[in-house]
C-alpha cells in the first residue's frame, strides 16, 4: 500500500515524517479531513490565524490534495450593538 504523509499548516508548518499507509489518494483525502478535524477538536486555537490546512504528500513528496479550513467573518459579525 502506498503511504501518505499529512503536514500542518497554520501560519507555522509540521512536516509528518512516519505518514500512513492507505489504499489510495481518495482513503488519503478522507483521512486528512478526519485528521484535520481531530487536530481542530484538540486544540481549536489552531483557527487564531486566518486558515488551518492539512496537507496530503505521497512518498515521492508530491502534494496529493489539501484540506483547507478557514473562518470567513460576515459584516454582521462586526456589527456591535
């Protein structure tokens, strides 16, 4: 089985050096959002800088996909009463 690697990214960077071995890119892609919402759940600080993402490598180093979780404010949200 191939093995994927899922770095983080928020606003520093942590490069995952064991990976994960799954069946292909779409286990792979499944895995970085349940990573990512773990990552989230834990420590949900991570969303202080504008957007938080897991990156998915194979073993050749080529990006393979990303999940990107940002937080977008509305007008509304501002708007102090």
């Amino acid at each position: 089985m191939p093995r994927y690697f899922f770095d983080t990214v928020d606003g520093s960077r942590f490069h995952d050096t064991d990976g994960v071995e799954l069946a292909d890119v779409r286990e792979a892609r499944l895995y970085a959002v349940k990573f990512g919402g773990e990552c989230l759940s834990s420590e949900p600080t991570l969303l202080d800088v504008d957007d938080f993402r897991v990156e998915v490598r194979d073993a050749s180093g080529a990006l393979r996909a990303v999940v990107k979780v940002e937080i977008t404010e509305s007008a509304a949200a501002n708007d102090v009463r």
